[in-house]
C-alpha cells in the first residue's frame, strides 16, 4: 500500500503515526514556495502542518520544482504527502516522532506547468512567498529574459510572479507579498530584494511596478536551522515501511529541534505569518542578528568540537 490521500483511512493508528485530518485537503493554498527539497518539507512544511493540525494557520503549500534534477512523479502518487520522521534525544529520553504532513498541495515544474505557476499570482488568499533555493540560487542573471517560459534563474522567476501579481491586481497595497527566503546566506532577503531591483531595472520594468515592489512586499531575512539528513538508508526505510504498514517514496529524516528566525517590523507580516504560534522555535523579531550568532558560535562551534572529540573517539 502506497502513502496517498486515499490509504490514510487504512492506516493502523496502532503504528504510531501522527496522521493529518482529512479536512486539510480543503484549505485553501496560502504560500508559494519555491524548492521541493527535503530540508523545506523537513522544516518550514512541517511548521505549516502543525499549525493546520492545531487550526491556527489553515492554509497549504504549492511547491514549485524549479531545478532540471528529478521528476514530480512521486509527488503525484502520493497526493504530496510524505513521513517526517524525527528523532533525537533530549533529557535522556530518545524521541523517535513519525508524523505524516499534508501541507503540500500539489507541485509544480517551472519547466512544463510556468504557466500554472504564473495563475497562483491571481489568487487572493496566496500571500505568502518562501524559498530555498540554495546559496546559489540567490545570484543575478544580467541577461535574465523574463518573457521565457519560465526565466532562468530564481530571482528571474520570482520577479516574472510578481509582475504577473501586479497586473492582476493593479498594484494594490493589500495585493504585496511577505517574501522570506531561506537560504543560508547572510541578509538572504536584503540580497534578493536588491536583486530583483536589479533586473527590473535591467527589463526596463514600470516605474509604477518598481515601486510597488518596494512598498507592498515584504523581504524578510530569515535564518533556519535543522539537521535534516534526507532520505533513510534503504535498510532503514524497509524497516520502516513494515512497521508503518505503507510505502512512501518521500520519506524524510530530521532531528527533533527546529529553528527559523524570521526579521521584520510590520504588524502585518507577523499576522499573515500566523503558523508561527504552533511552534516555539519560530521567532519573528526586530533583528535576527542575536540567532545568527547563537546558531554560529555556540551550536555550529560546539557540533565543530564535539564531531573532533568523536573522531578521536573512533
């Protein structure tokens, strides 16, 4: 039995298993995000699933695949949902959490479905925009055509959706994005926002455009953070597969702990972002610069230590 919309009922609750409520596939689709890969569904997709779970955000992901690997096939088949499992230790107690997320919608290839994607800038319940794209996602193409199907690079792509938005709505102040990239770069937002001004200069873009961009959007830093391993070893996913009882081909593993710190000032964002009350480890603050050094110093610098200190070990 594959993990589908439809196998959820037949799943034995006795496995442990958080399972998502079937009134979840009725949410309206609240956040483009652009990645599909396991760090964003091992971390941010989670976050919007707990809070769907506990009915304080009510909204779903459409996932757009922007890069040439892979393919969305698995996604299909199991109506984007996929196991987290998360484990780790705190306090002496080994945590071994499996719970299945329902926050994906649908996915969708830049490549074959653009113009699907560029529809998502029409609905008015979308208003949220995330990405993980890579550090080297977050870099501008001089000679970025946006009329291509899709633009090449991300900052391309996002530019073309927010043209599109634009239009569609007139350039409405109520009609802007709150943007939060989460690449692993430092000022992640400030530096695809200067981007984008960039190429919409490049393009020749409206005025009127160019300062509805700056004046309805907001380009948030953020910082994450979150082993995420990826994928089970095939060893491990049989033996996982038997005890849950069903196949799932996107199975993703994760440490327990979470963090993503979010910089902004605007009542506004804070409100929309509203996922954030489900979960401790979601911080939307003033300044990310204290998590920066936290994450850096102490957890970086002490995971650096003790990895030396096991290696000595055998």
């Amino acid at each position: 039995m594959q993990l589908s919309k439809n196998s959820l009922t037949l799943i034995n609750h006795e496995t442990k298993v958080d399972l998502p409520d079937l009134g979840v596939f009725d949410l309206p689709e609240k956040i483009l995000q652009f990645g599909t890969g396991v760090f964003l569904r091992g971390l941010i997709d989670y976050f919007i699933n707990k809070a769907n779970n506990e009915k304080i955000f009510n909204g779903r992901v459409v996932m757009v695949k922007s890069t040439d690997l892979g393919t969305i096939s698995d996604f299909v088949k199991q109506d984007c949902l996929y196991t987290l499992v998360m484990k780790s230790v705190e306090n002496n107690i080994e945590i071994d959490d499996k719970v299945v997320c329902a926050s994906i919608s649908r996915v969708l290839d830049a490549r074959t479905d653009w113009n699907q994607v560029l529809a998502c800038a029409s609905n008015p319940e979308l208003k949220i925009i995330i990405s993980n794209t890579t550090e080297v996602g977050i870099v501008l193409a001089q000679d970025e055509d946006l009329s291509r199907t899709p633009p090449l690079s991300f900052p391309g792509k996002l530019l073309a959706f927010l043209l599109q938005r634009y239009k569609v709505f007139k350039g409405s102040p109520e009609s802007g994005f709150v943007i939060v990239p989460t690449e692993l770069i430092p000022e992640n937002a400030t530096k695809l926002k200067a981007i984008i001004n960039q190429l919409a200069q490049i393009n020749q873009l409206d005025p009127g455009f160019i300062d509805w961009l700056n004046t309805a959007n907001d380009f948030c830093n953020s910082l994450v953070d979150r082993i995420v391993p990826g994928k089970l070893s095939a060893e491990d996913q049989k033996l996982l597969e038997s005890k849950l009882g069903y196949e799932d081909r996107l199975t993703v593993m994760a440490e327990s702990f979470g963090l993503w710190a979010i910089e902004t000032s605007s009542p506004r964002t804070k409100e929309l972002l509203s996922f954030h009350k489900a979960y401790e480890g979601i911080h939307i603050v003033e300044n990310i610069e204290k998590f920066r050094e936290l994450k850096l110093r102490l957890l970086n610098g002490s995971h650096n230590l003790s990895s030396a200190l096991g290696f000595i070990a055998g």
